[in-house]
C-alpha cells in the first residue's frame, strides 16, 4: 500500500518519488546545494528530465511503500 508524506527538500534523497496535487510523479534523480537552495533533478514517468530549486525547508509530497516501513 502506497501513502503520500511530507518531506522538506532538506530530507529528500535520490530515488524518492515526488507527487503533485493532479497525481502526476517526478523520480529525483540528483539533489545539489545551489546558495542558500536545493537544486532538486527528476525525471518524469514518460522519461523527461527536469528540474527546480527550493529552499530547504520547503515542502514537498513524496510516495512512501509502506511495505519499506514494516519491522
């Protein structure tokens, strides 16, 4: 089963999968420090790679299996 959760982009990490309020998903590829920012890379479900930056203690929707969870 699969669940949404906040994360400020501070605590992101390659390979998490971002999603937006329509339920479309951004795989991040790489996370960089740009300044005071974080410059978050993703690549698309149909294979386009973006990016943007945020402030660290910005939030973002990331999909967590909970099966990863489970002890």
């Amino acid at each position: 089963m699969e669940a949404i959760e906040l994360r400020q982009t501070r605590y992101l990490r390659v390979g998490d999968t971002l999603v937006n309020t329509s339920g479309r998903e951004y795989e991040v590829t790489k996370l960089a420090r740009i300044g005071r920012g974080i410059r978050v890379q993703y690549v698309t479900t149909d294979g386009r790679a973006g990016r943007f930056t945020s402030a660290p203690e910005a939030v973002s929707r990331v999909r967590v299996d909970d099966r990863s969870h489970a002890a």
